[in-house]
C-alpha cells in the first residue's frame, strides 16, 4: 500500500458505506497552504513562452482561478484552483459558490482523469494521484464536492445538494477545461468518490472515455438490509464470528457501564461533545452496533486472532474497539465537516440499519442507527426513494466503459453495482483477501491485466496509439 492511501485509509473507511460513517478521523484542519515552488517568477517566465505557460492558460478559463502553484511530483506542476459553479445549475442566475480544484499538469496531450473522494480536499495531498493517473501517466483535476470543505455555498440551501447537482459540476468543469485538454478524460474515485464517479456518468455519458469505481455501494432499496446481514454472517470463520459477538456482548453487558464512562472522561478531557449523537452511552451502543461492519472494513480475515476474549482487561479491550471503530469520530467537532455526507444518505444514497438479535436485551435506543443521528434536526431530511433504483437501471441498461473494482470482505460487496444486458465493455473485479481500500493492483493477475488493458485502451494510450507530447505511451 502506498504513503498516500495509508494516510486516506481512516477516511475511506469512516465516510462512505451507508451504516459505516464514524470511525475515527482527525477532524480535518483548514487547508495550510504549502510553499511555492522554489523558483522566481522571473524563471519561472523565462522557461516557457508565456502563450504556452498553463498557468495563464488556466487562468484565461472563464471562471477560474488559479489560487496558488504547489510543489509537484517529478515530471508535474500542481495548481490549487477555484471554479465558479451556480449553486442551482438549473437556474444559474440563482448564485454561485467556488468548487475547490487541484490539478496536475503533466501535459496538455495527456491524458486527464477526473478524480473525487466524495468529500473535500483537506484529506488529500496536493500531489495525491490516484492509481488511473499512476497507470496512465496522466494529468489530474480532482474535486471538492459541493457543500463540503470550502465549496459551501452561502447561505446554505440544502436542497441544492443532490446527485444530480454534483454531477453537473463535473460535467460544466470538464467543458471548460476539454478546450485546454484535449487528448480522452477518465473518471474515477473511491468508496463515496466511486459512486460519485458512476452519478455523473449516469447523467452525463460521454463526459468520459470510460470510469474506474471502487469500492462504491449501490443501496437500491433503502428499506431492506438484510444483503448486509448475510453478507456480514458469511465473512470469516463461524470461530471468528463468535468472538466479535462476544465482544459485542461484553461491551453492552458486564462493561457497558466503564466503557460509557471511559469515552465520556476522555471527551470531557479534550474539550469533545456528544451533541449530535446525545451522550457517550449512545455513542457506545451505535459503535457496538456497527462493529462487525466496520471490523471487515478495515482488519479483515488477518484481525481475526486480535479480536481480544470478552474477560480481556479493560484497557485491552478499550483499545482495540477503539482501534475497530475510532471513536473520536462520533464527536461534534468530527462530525460537522461530514454534515454533508450523512445528508446524502439521508436523503437520496440510502443508511444500512444492521439487525442484532444477538444483543437481544441490551440495546436502549431504538433507531439510532438512522441517518438523522447524525444530522442536526435543523437541517429537514427528506428520502428520495427513486434515486439510486434510476441509477441501478441505468448501470444495468446502458453502463458503458465502466470498471467496478470490489475487495472480497468488504460490505460495500454485499450491495454492488452490477451489469446487465445492455451494459457494454463494463466489468465487475474483485480483489481476493481484501477490505474496503483496493485498487486494481489488488487483483489476480488476469483480471489485472485485463482491467490495466480497458483503462489505457479507454484514454487512448495502448499499444496501438502513437506516443503522444514525446512521453512514455
């Protein structure tokens, strides 16, 4: 795994499978910028012409502004950017918000992958690229989504958050940036940047060459979880499967009382609340909850011989549920930068509730696996029911240039896209052994190369194709 998918790991695995959006992550900071690139402007302008710098070409793009240039990896330059959006595209006179951007330039030949995480930039590196970008040698724009991060339009209007909306930001930057970058686009993105990334084709299909999704739910029936239930009761061994139901048991029975009072004492030492979700003993019993989920997640069939015995000491057992399931990010002050996300859920993508029998007994709050645990009451939910079927249908029915990459254990699994009988050059993958983080490199070797193939042959730069702008094909 490399540095930067280490560093989006809690991410990935804290803010997207409906059901799965708390574990633990450092509540992100403003965005610091980073130094400027060592060089004069004076060099800077005596490397390149000035008609050809891509800077000034950025910069001439109706809408956009260049923020600042960043330190780039070896062959790039890296601009952090802002594009005027309307907040409402169907009625564009209605405001507007700046969409925050990062792009790296490799050469206007190349290339372009349209990137998202489904969230904002804070958690992502100015010279992150994602695996397509690595594969292809390509350029990259990724994308803060709306109403996350700085791209918050003011006053908020919730309404204008919807799927439909997201899509069309990528559709209106991608027209205004094809004119610059005119060799093929792809898109892609993982976990919640997965289904963002197979929204905006559904809306808007020959945007792009052809999309890598990973690890993206297809929740078509918000109503009904039980795929997650038989999914999750088939994962490991049943020896591994008892011990995370006695750790379940334990939690809520014998030290329900310690652990409840063990997060509310360390809350109270850093300065945390518990408004949203209520109180520590109900942060308790929604992690306990969803702990089975979150635990193939993340440790998978390697977690299984640490899952401690429920007679574990207290401070043994405290740090490994808080390692499964990272508690700090039931706080307010980690909760309100996702605020966006859960609305999502909430109101169009769809929330998994998993059944319990076995805590039979033991669970006091009914419900408090529901979306509006975490969202303020302020804020009106209201589901779409019809949101994610349109999309399923679509994927089915007309899905093309698509790769959908799963990992074996992970419960975005349980619910995937699928293809149908009129999706054409759209394949499903799935990377053995692995959780929620995966990537193409995870595959069995065929379905590797095979994956590898259809995404170069999509941006143009196969075996077939002429080397382009003097680079490496």
């Amino acid at each position: 795994m490399t540095p930067t998918r280490r560093v989006l790991l809690p991410l990935l695995l804290t803010l997207l499978l409906p059901g799965l959006m708390a574990m633990g992550v450092p509540a992100p900071a403003a965005s610091a910028p980073g130094p400027a690139a060592p060089r004069s402007a004076h060099h800077a302008a005596a490397a390149r012409p000035a008609a050809d710098d891509i800077h000034a070409r950025l910069a001439a793009v109706p809408g956009m502004r260049v923020v600042k240039e960043n330190p780039a990896p070896a062959g790039y330059r890296a601009f952090a950017l802002t594009y005027r959006q309307p907040v409402d595209h169907r009625h564009p006179d209605r405001g507007t918000f700046a969409q925050r951007l990062n792009l790296l330039h490799r050469s206007t030949a190349r290339p372009m992958v349209l990137h998202t995480n489904g969230y904002d930039l804070n958690y992502q590196g100015p010279g992150f690229r994602a695996e397509p970008t690595e594969i292809l040698d390509s350029n990259q724009i990724s994308t803060e989504q709306r109403y996350f991060g700085t791209s918050r339009p003011r006053p908020t209007d919730w309404t204008k958050l919807d799927i439909r909306q997201a899509a069309s930001d990528h559709h209106r930057l991608i027209q205004a940036l094809k004119p610059l970058y005119r060799a093929r686009w792809i898109s892609t993105g993982s976990s919640k940047g997965g289904m963002a990334t197979v929204y905006h084709r559904r809306f808007y299909p020959h945007d792009v060459a052809g999309s890598v999704a990973y690890s993206a739910p297809n929740n078509t029936d918000d109503r009904d979880d039980t795929a997650v239930d038989r999914f999750l009761a088939q994962r490991g061994s049943p020896a591994c499967r008892a011990a995370l139901t006695a750790v379940q048991r334990e939690l809520l029975g014998p030290r329900r009382a310690e652990m409840a009072d063990r997060l509310a004492r360390w809350a109270a030492r850093e300065g945390y609340t518990f408004r949203t979700i209520g109180s520590a003993d109900r942060v308790l019993e929604l992690t306990v909850l969803q702990l089975p989920m979150l635990f193939w997640m993340r440790a998978g069939e390697t977690g299984c011989d640490r899952v401690p015995r429920p007679s574990a000491d207290s401070d043994a057992l405290y740090l490994w549920f808080n390692g499964t399931v990272g508690l700090p990010g039931y706080t307010d002050r980690h909760l309100s930068p996702v605020t966006a996300s859960f609305y999502q859920l909430g109101t169009q993508l769809g929330f998994v509730e998993l059944a319990a029998p076995q805590l039979a007994g033991k669970l006091r709050y009914p419900g408090i696996q529901r979306t509006r645990t975490y969202v303020p009451r302020s804020i009106p939910l209201r589901f779409q029911p019809g949101a994610m079927p349109d999309i399923d249908r679509w994927v089915r029915r007309h899905g093309s240039e698509l790769s959908l990459v799963y990992g074996q254990n992970d419960p975005a699994r349980a619910e995937p896209f699928r293809t149908g009988g009129g999706s054409r050059d759209a394949h499903v993958y799935l990377a053995p052994h692995t959780g929620h983080v995966v990537g193409i490199a995870e595959l069995a070797p065929r379905d590797r190369a095979r994956a590898t193939a259809a995404l170069r042959h999509w941006a143009g730069v196969d075996g077939r194709t002429a080397q382009m702008d003097g680079l490496p094909a």
